[in-house]
C-alpha cells in the first residue's frame, strides 16, 4: 500500500513536471514597465496600452502649443471623467492619472482639483479649506472662488474596434480627447491616439 501511495506521488510530481515544462512555466520576475517582455492581450486592453495613448495625444497638445495661447498661465484645467465606450469594465482613473501626471509634469497648466461636477470636488478637504479662507475674509458664500473657474475643461472617450481574419484577431484602441475654453464654449483643441494589436492569443511582447 505505502510502495502504491508512494509510486502515485512520484508520477504525479513527474506529470506536474511535464506540464510546466511543455507550458513554460517559470517562476514570478520583475519586468521593466517601458520593456517589451509585458503581457499582451489580444482581447482587452493591458497598462502598457495606457502609457502609450496617454502619451501620444499629450505630445499631440503640447505640439500644438493651444495651453500657451490661453489667458491665464499656467493654464487651469478641469477634467472630466473618461467615458469608457469599449467593451470592457475597468477603472477609467487609471489613464486619466497619466494624463493628468503628463499636463502636470509640462508646467504649462494646474488641475483644478476643488470643483467638480455637481458641486462634487475631488479633494473635498481642498474645497473646505478654500470655502473656509473665502468666509474669514468676509466673501459671500454665494461668490465662486475665481481659483475654481477653468481656463479649459477636457473631456476624454475610450472606443475600440474589433476585427477578424481566420484565427488572426485585431482590435484598436482609440482614446479621444477635446479641450474646450468654457468662456466661449467652443473647442481650442483636439486630439486622438490609437493603439493597434494583432495575435491569435495572449503573448509576451509585440
């Protein structure tokens, strides 16, 4: 019985043995996040496809130079959420954190960071301290701080595009981005990257 349980136990180390050398199993590894040794899937979208949308349409903005012809410098820009028109459920702050990390890093603009829609801030501790300095000056409650009114709004769109030829799969990425100056209520700029993969299934590299 112990020869039996033990000759079990030595085939099934063996047959593990086999499968991971067949699937190339190997142990966890830090990679470079700029390397090409990520994971890339075919089907949805990795962090790396972030890195490059984010970087190609704020290079696109800061070429055209539309931040340096605002009134106010450096410019303040108030973003709106990202609308996620793909298939896939994700945290959409994700790419707007590069965004916003890439206009920040330019020193051509300020996130406004105490106004928001509905009145929503995004540091609410922020707009508390603001709202509380306007009250011991003696402002009106009812006056909007000149530091929450924008010079330019963003707004940004996710789509993709699916196609198929035999077992090869292609799909894009598109990130779509208009700045609006709210003073005239017309677009000053706007801009779109793309990100193109093709693959039968998920691979290491491009």
């Amino acid at each position: 019985m112990h020869f039996f349980a033990r000759t079990l136990r030595v085939s099934s180390v063996l047959a593990l043995a086999s499968i991971c050398l067949v699937a190339g199993c190997r142990s966890a590894q830090y990679v470079d996040p700029k390397g090409n040794d990520l994971v890339v899937n075919v089907n949805r979208m990795n962090i790396q496809d972030w890195d490059k949308l984010a970087d190609q349409v704020i290079q696109d903005m800061m070429t055209s130079g539309v931040l340096t012809r605002l009134p106010n410098q450096p410019a303040g820009v108030l973003l709106n959420p990202v609308i996620n028109s793909t298939t896939q459920q994700f945290d959409t702050d994700g790419i707007m954190k590069k965004i916003r990390i890439a206009l920040l890093n330019s020193g051509r603009c300020e996130i406004i960071t105490t106004s928001g829609l509905g009145g929503r801030a995004e540091d609410q501790i922020a707009q508390s301290t603001q709202a509380y300095k306007d009250f011991k000056s003696g402002k009106d409650s009812a006056d909007i701080n000149p530091n929450n009114l924008p010079d330019a709004t963003l707004t940004a769109k996710l789509l993709e595009d699916r196609a198929r030829s035999g077992n090869t799969r292609q799909i894009a990425f598109v990130l779509q981005m208009s700045l609006t100056n709210p003073a005239t209520g017309r677009a000053i700029w706007e801009g779109e990257a793309r990100v193109m993969k093709q693959g039968e299934r998920s691979s290491v590299g491009f």
